[in-house]
C-alpha cells in the first residue's frame, strides 16, 4: 500500500500568500538574476555570466571616467557663468556676461585665429608627411632599423627639453642664424623667436617635427594591410611609383589618413609647450603669438588678475571649437564608408 502524503498548504496568515502571484514571480527573477550561477535560457560560457559582471569590470575606468573627466567638465562648464576667482573665495552668478565679454574681446579672437591658423597648416603636413616617410621606412633594407629608431626618437623625447633645443638653434646667435650668416646668406638674424608670425612658424615646425615618429608608425601599420598584388597589377600597367602612390597607397590608407587628421587637428587647437617654449612666458611680444590654451591660463589662472569663470568661457569656447572639428572629421569619415 502506497501512502500519499499531502503537502502543506500556505494558510492566510504565510509570507507567500501575502505576495501576489506576478510579483512573486518578478521577484524570484530577480533572485536569479542576482544569484550567481546558470539561467535556463543561457548556453556557453554565458551559463555563468550575469547582466551585471560586464559593469563590475568596467567600473574603474567608469569611475576615473567620470571623476577626472565628467566632473570637470561639468565643474567648468558651471563655472563660466561666474565670476569665481583663481584662489578660491566667495563666486556669484554672472549669466552670460562672461560669455558677451569673449565675444567683444579682440585677445580672445587674435588667440582663436592663431590657434585655427595653426591647425589649417600643421593638419594637411601632418597627414601627408609621416605617410611618405612611411613609404620610405617600409621597405626591407639593411640599417633601416636604425633610421626608424632615428625617427621615433623626438616621440619619446621631453617637451621642454625639446623646445631648450629648438631654442639654442633658433636664437639670433643660434646655429641656424650663425651658419646663414657665415654662408653670406643673410645679413642680419632672422627674428625666429621675437616675431609672432615667425615665432608660430617655429612652433609648427617643432610640432610636425616631434609627431612625425609617431604617426609614421600609424601608417606603417596601415601599410602593411594594402596588397601587394594591387601594386604589382598597377606596375604591369605601367603605373610609376607617384601614380601607385597616390591611386594605390593613398585609398589604402584613407581610414588612418583621417584618424590621423583628427588627433593632429585637436592637438593642433590644444598647443601650449611650443609657445610657451619658443615665445616666452608672454606668448611673443605682446602676447601676439598666443593660442588658446595659453590664452585661458594668462585669463584665468593668473592668481592676482585672473578670472576663473571668464578662463571657464574660454574653455568651453575651444570645447566647441574642437567638437565641430571631431563632428566634421566623422561626417568625412561616414561619407568615404558610404
């Protein structure tokens, strides 16, 4: 004889009659959700994988993300609506006075002009130059080791050290300025660190010289992903190496050319060791050399005369500034995928 035992029935006065059905059951989903180990509707490795875990991993890089990016953005963007101080104390809200002041003020557009100047002229060399010096760097010739390490080699060396040289070569009594005049080339020193316009000339060339090394390897990687095979059937066709170059090598490497661009173009509106370096503290004479970011440190961060909230205005000006660049950079980017 079997004996059928019944099972207990929850009375009225139980927890899980207290709890309707459907939120029982959305509780319990949640249980599983958070408990660790396999769900019914996974397979693989996902059997013990939970919707949190990937945000588990990824939280210092969100936390670093926020608090040193997030928050000071959000701190600035704040502070250009005040008239807050570079040392701290009491900062009352201006609305957009700081903001009409920039629009009026003719040092805040002499330093956007030369910072624009700048990216107009550093960006285009920027792209092409370590490209060809890529193409000349790839092949497999003995020694050409040492010639890529020559290259890299401003990459890795100091800002300041760098400009200390480009100083001593550029003075009036300087190399370049001595040997010109030994060469009857020139009668008097060119002005390369006390004229503005010569003083931004220098900084570009110290900045093209100093990123060369580094973005030769970018197109050194992009390289080696053309075909060799489109080469040879453009060389068969009689195509010389300046055709093979720009209708081959160029389509290439078009993605990195524009990832290129980008970086070249914001690093090109943030410049401020080169100026400092070559056109002393003031930015050249009279400041006419400056950029910028040199810009917002002599306006905002000046302990006696500066205002934080105007130097915030600033910032937030060159932020537009460098997301149209970006926004226009993938606007060309979607139309070469299309």
């Amino acid at each position: 004889m079997v004996t059928q035992i019944a099972k207990p029935t929850a009375g009225p006065g139980t927890a899980s009659s207290a709890v309707p059905g459907p939120a029982r059951g959305r509780l319990r989903h949640l249980g599983r959700a958070l408990r660790p180990g396999p769900t019914g509707d996974a397979n693989g490795a996902a059997l013990y994988r939970r919707w949190w875990l990937p945000w588990l991993w990824t939280l210092p890089a969100i936390v670093c993300a926020a608090g040193f990016g997030v928050f000071p953005f959000l701190n600035t963007l704040v502070l250009s609506f005040t008239d807050a101080k570079p040392l701290g104390g009491v900062a009352h809200f201006v609305g957009l006075s700081n903001y009409t002041r920039m629009l009026g003020d003719d040092d805040f557009w002499l330093a956007t002009r030369n910072s624009l100047l700048y990216a107009l002229i550093v960006v285009p060399l920027m792209v092409l130059l370590p490209l060809l010096l890529a193409v000349l760097v790839e092949k497999q010739l003995p020694g050409i080791g040492f010639f890529r390490s020559a290259f890299y080699t401003p990459v890795i060396a100091s800002s300041v050290v760098v400009g200390l040289s480009w100083q001593w070569l550029l003075k009036d009594d300087g190399l370049i300025n001595t040997w010109l005049e030994k060469a009857h080339l020139i009668r008097d020193a060119i002005p390369f660190l006390s004229d503005s316009w010569l003083i931004l000339l220098s900084a570009m060339g110290l900045t093209l010289w100093k990123g060369l090394g580094w973005y030769m390897i970018f197109y050194l990687a992009a390289l080696g992903n053309v075909s060799k095979d489109l080469h040879e059937a453009a060389a068969m066709d009689g195509a010389g190496p300046v055709r093979r170059f720009w209708h081959v090598t160029v389509p290439g490497v078009r993605q990195t050319m524009l990832l290129v661009g980008v970086l070249t173009g914001i690093g090109s509106l943030r410049v401020f060791t080169e100026i400092y370096m070559l056109g002393s503290p003031t930015g050249g004479p009279g400041g006419q050399a400056r950029t910028l970011p040199f810009y917002i440190r002599d306006v905002g961060l000046d302990p006696l005369s500066g205002n934080a909230g105007y130097g915030a205005a600033v910032s937030v000006a060159l932020f537009v500034l460098t997301l149209g660049l970006t926004l226009l950079a993938q606007r060309l980017t979607r139309g070469d995928e299309e």
